[in-house]
C-alpha cells in the first residue's frame, strides 16, 4: 500500500439505545472482523445512542489507566490492539458541565478530542450539553484531518477548509427525514473545501422512535460518491489517495481564491 493512501473503516450500525456494555460488546465484534485499515470510524454517541440523560452516562477524561471511564479505556485498548485510530464520539463530564465529545484514539496511546460546536437545539441538546469552541486539526500519516460532529454540516463557515487539510469527516445520527440534506451537504462540503468527505451514519430506531437510515457516504474532492451505503448495518474500507487529492489541487486551485474572513464566537 502506498503512503500516499490512507484506508478508513466505517462501521454503518444500530445502537443499543442507552446500553453501554451492549454497544461497546456489538463494536467489539464488529471490530475484530477489521483488517487493514488505519482509521476506524464509528457514529456519534456510539455508547448509548443520541441520548439527552449525560447525568447518567456521561464519564470524566481522560479516565486512563485505572480510572473508571469505561468508554474512553475501551476505545483505548481497541486501538492498540487494531492498530488503528478509533474516532467516534460520546457524553463526558467535566467541571459539572457535559459535552459531546468526539474522541480520536491512536494506537500509542496519543488522543485528541472536539466538543461538538453546534447542539440540535430542535433536539434539546443545547439544555443538556455545552457547545465546543476550538476546531481540531489532526495530522496523521501525512494527512492533515478535520473530524466534525452531525449537525456542525449544516454550517459551512465552522467546516472550512482555512487550515489546508486534506480529509473532512462526520460522525452522526442524522434522521432519515432529513436524510436529503445530509447527502446533498456531504457533497457541498467536498467541493467547497476540496477534500475527502465522510458522513459516518447510525441506522435503526433509536429510543425516541426516529428512524435512521445510514446513507454513510465516501466522496471524494470533486464531489464523486466513492461509497455510499443505506439501511444496513455494514463495515466498510476505502482507501484514500493523497497523490490524487494534490494532483488535483494544483491542477485546479479553487481554495487559493478563497474569501478572508474572521469568526466570531
């Protein structure tokens, strides 16, 4: 395999709605069926499902070596044994507040977290849990990526592309009601910051009786669908090519005539 790729494992599942042995058990053995990947991707709040009781089910960070965070030492020890990232997120409590929180887990034991920025206010997570400030830029195996969390798609000033990076991904539990938008803003997010876009999607009903159907998509930074699967729980690889993304790049620089701007928080 070149260098120049980078293989992605999503994992398309059900949860187990607000059951984290279960879900943790499920991810396990869907894990170990894995096998030459460098990044294994799963949905948001991956331990319970999107669940609005983190006074419950939330956990402190970073819960390592012999502390009592059951979620964060799992995704520690499937990283190491696979070695491969795993990234998802998951409720975690700090300083009395709670957050959702993406996780990016490396094989050394190195991690990296986001607290999702923008909360489903239609979904009441914004009375449940504290939006995040900072964007989080990854560098890994010569890619530079930026993991975003479900609703931050719909808000392209926060996802774009200012820091050159090469991967853009999502994890979610987007609805299938509103599964248009989430195929149609995966694509608008690729050609705008041209770069490889993922939306890691759950499937199934979760406990409040909203249907997901999946639609987890691959695209690549002309807005071409490489993967995309819907209603079945599935595991899937794609390798990226970077030569591909750079050759690109050059040959038609779209980002070198972006606007300048500054956010405001």
């Amino acid at each position: 395999m070149s260098e120049n790729n980078l293989r992605i494992t999503i994992i398309q599942s059900n949860l187990h709605w607000e059951d984290v042995d279960a879900n943790l058990q499920m991810f396990e053995e869907k894990i170990s069926s894995i096998e030459d990947t460098d990044i294994i991707l799963l949905p948001e709040m991956f331990s319970t499902g999107f669940s609005m009781k983190p006074e419950l089910f939330a956990e402190e960070m970073p819960a390592l070596d012999g502390g009592n965070g059951k979620v964060v030492t799992w995704m520690r020890a499937m990283a190491e044994q696979k070695q491969a990232v795993i990234c998802g997120s998951v409720m975690i409590k700090r300083n009395e507040k709670f957050f959702n929180r993406l996780i990016w887990f490396e094989p050394n034991g190195i991690f990296y977290t986001y607290d999702k920025r923008h909360l489903f206010s239609m979904g009441d997570e914004n009375n449940h849990y504290t939006a995040g400030t900072k964007k989080l830029i990854v560098d890994y195996k010569g890619w530079k990526i930026c993991p975003l969390v479900c609703y931050d798609l719909r808000f392209p000033v926060w996802s774009r592309n200012t820091e050159n990076y090469d991967l853009l991904f999502y994890v979610a539990n987007w609805p299938e009601r509103r599964i248009h938008a989430w195929k149609s803003l995966l694509v608008a997010r690729a050609v705008e910051n041209q770069c490889y876009t993922i939306g890691l999607n759950r499937v199934g009903e979760d406990g409040n009786k909203i249907y997901h159907s999946g639609d987890s998509s691959v695209i690549d930074m002309k807005g071409e669908i490489l993967l995309q699967q819907s209603d079945i729980e599935t595991v899937q690889t794609v390798a990226l090519s970077k030569s591909a993304l750079d050759d690109y790049r050059k040959e038609f620089p779209v980002l070198s005539d972006s606007d300048e701007f500054e956010f405001k928080m």
